[in-house]
C-alpha cells in the first residue's frame, strides 16, 4: 500500500478549494456590452441635475459618411449601473441630407451644462468650419451653431 504524504494531500485539497473559489465568478465577453459599430466616439462629461448627481453622456457615430451626435442624461441606480433618462439627437446634424462631417469633437463642462465644439466639414458647401453645441440645463434642452468661413 502507497502512502501520500500529508503535504501532498493539503496541497490537493488547496487546490480544489481554490478552484471552487475561481467557479463563483462570472467572465463577461465584450458581446454582453452591445454597441453598433458606427459609434465611433463615447464621452462622459459634466453633471446635471439640483443635486449635480446625473452625468452628461455624448455619442458621436459614423455612418454615411457624416456624423450623427446624440447627448443622453444618464443616472446611476441603486446598483450603480447607469441609465440613459433623456436621450436627443442633434437634429441639425442626424438628418441623412446633413452631409456634416465632424473631426476633434470636444466636451467641455460647465456651470449650466455641457459645451460640445469641433471641426466639421459639410457636403454641401466649403465654407462650414466649426460647430458649437451648448446642452443644458434643462433635459432636452441644447442650442446648435454654426460658424462659417467667410
């Protein structure tokens, strides 16, 4: 009869043991976050609501060859999971026939919202260079300029 030494046998039940510890947790894939390929640029940037405890969230996407912006008021739940409360899309821009084509978008808090800037290049003409979006306070509620070249 073969004997195991008692270190051999610990070791065993170690290791067994941890195992089990190993199987408790869950391994996410990328595939349980889904996002459509087009969103080419995601930013979370300054806070909103009495309390400031809501967070502003830009989605910037690519498709047709133009850029389409959406702006979402995002809370968080007891759980800490976050939640689009208000999502708007940037009209002047998300129309197929926009031709807006945006590069070095930016987001910048302030004390009344968000101020969203980049360069952008339309379709249309040669002379659009700029856009500034100013967001907030109120949900839903943003303004859109252009400045052009003269």
């Amino acid at each position: 009869m073969t004997r195991t030494p008692p270190g051999a046998l610990l070791a065993a039940l170690l290791a067994l043991a941890c195992a089990n510890v190993q199987a408790l947790g869950s391994n996410y894939s990328y595939d349980t976050f889904k996002t459509p390929d087009a969103v080419s640029w995601v930013q979370m940037c300054g806070t909103w609501g009495n309390d400031k405890q809501g967070t502003y969230r830009v989605l910037h996407a690519d498709q047709y060859a133009q850029s389409f912006l959406y702006v979402q008021w995002m809370t968080r739940d007891a759980n800490g999971s976050l939640h689009a409360e208000h999502t708007v899309g940037i009209t002047e821009m998300n129309n197929d026939h926009s031709e807006i084509a945006l590069s070095g978008l930016t987001c910048r808090a302030t004390t009344s919202g968000i101020v969203l800037t980049a360069r952008a290049a339309s379709g249309h003409d040669d002379k659009l260079r700029r856009i500034t979006i100013e967001v907030g306070p109120a949900t839903g509620q943003y303004r859109y300029r252009a400045q052009r070249a003269r």
